[in-house]
C-alpha cells in the first residue's frame, strides 16, 4: 500500500469515537520519502480546520525549531498519533490512541525514516510501549528495531509553560548532532555514538 492509499481508505474512518466530532481527518504532510518524522499527539482547532498538523501557534514554534537546525517541513513528514481531533482539545484516550495506533504504524512502515521525533507524552508512550514521563526520556535516544527514536517535549507545552523552552531549544541541538551523524555515517552503520535501548516495537 502506498501512502496515498492509505490517507485516502482513512478518509471516512469510523473506527473511533474522534469520527464524530472531527471536520476532516488530518493523516499527516510532507515528504513521502522522508528519512525523519516527527510524531505529535492529535489535531487541534487549526488542524482539523485546514486537515493539515502542526499548522497553529505551536506547528510556529516547531518550524522555527526545524529551521534553527537546518530542517525545513518540505524534507520532513509530520503525522500524529490519532488523526481526529479530540473534543475540546482533550487529551486522547487510550481506546482511541490503541485504535488510530495501526495507522500510524503503517505510515512509518510505509515511509520507513531512520530517525522518529516523537513529540509530548503521547507520542513517546505510543512508540516506545511505555508509560514513562516524557521529561524523563526527553532527548535520549532509542534504538528500535525499525528506527531510532528521539523524544521531545511537545512544543504546545513549551508555549504554555516558558521554563520547558529552553530544554526543548537543548534537545534540538542534540537532534542536530544525531542528523550530522547521520549524514557522515556509511550505509548501514548506526548513527548513534550514544548507548541505544533495544526494545520491539513492531
Ligand atoms: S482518530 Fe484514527 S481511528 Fe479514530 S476515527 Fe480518526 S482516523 Fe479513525
């Protein structure tokens, strides 16, 4: 399946109760091709508006971060974890992140990045299995079987709560150095110098 093809057989999706309340599903923007992607939690007012995610005050903040590292939207992909927004903007629940989980799989199976930002609480939690507080994983780096993952703070929480600005500004140089990596790295070698977790995640 392409991704195409996925974003189109998610475009009436019932599976959760996110269908009821929703404008559009908002399945995800950027390069198909992408070697990094960054993960949210879900659509916000702006997002479910325009079906496209991280377009609000907090989708500003990420692109000034990107750009403060040489990374612009276009060679990224961004997707969330469930695609529908949440009434109010309430936090998903965990029948419906278990339900929309599939998808999001599929997307990073299907685009197959080397690196995964995943961004806030939801978005870690989901990809890593655990239940563990994102200030406590923040700008680690984990060694999945498919991909390595790199845990930020979500730039929403960095906008409400100042003092979490500048470790989230930190951990995007890291970022930067794992991309320099990377990119000076032979083909199939790590890129990561720092000790990886192993975990199973497919
Ligand atoms: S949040 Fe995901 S599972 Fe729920 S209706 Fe939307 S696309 Fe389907």
């Amino acid at each position: 399946m392409t991704l195409e093809e996925l974003n189109q057989s998610l475009r009436d999706c019932q599976a959760c109760r996110l269908a009821s309340g929703r404008t559009q599903v908002v399945f995800g923007t950027g390069n198909p091709h992408a070697s990094i992607m960054f993960v949210g939690e879900a659509p916000g007012l702006n997002e479910d508006k325009q079906g496209v995610p991280f377009v609000g005050a907090a989708g500003k903040v990420l692109s000034k971060l990107l750009e403060s590292v040489g990374l612009s939207r276009d060679e990224i992909y961004i997707a969330n974890v469930v695609k529908c927004r949440p009434p109010d903007n309430r936090n998903p629940q965990t029948d419906e992140i278990e339900t929309c989980k599939p998808f999001l799989l599929q997307q990073i199976q299907i685009i197959k990045p080397k690196l995964v930002c995943s961004l806030g609480n939801f978005a870690m939690q989901t990809l890593l299995g655990k239940k563990i507080g994102i200030t406590k994983v923040r700008g680690q780096v984990f060694q999945l079987p498919e991909f390595i993952l790199f845990p930020l703070l979500h730039p929403a929480a960095a906008l409400h709560q100042g003092n979490l600005m500048a470790p989230l500004r930190e951990d995007f140089q890291k970022l930067k150095k794992i991309l320099d990596e990377m990119t000076n790295e032979p083909e199939h070698s790590s890129p990561v110098q720092d000790k990886p977790v192993q975990m199973d995640l497919f």
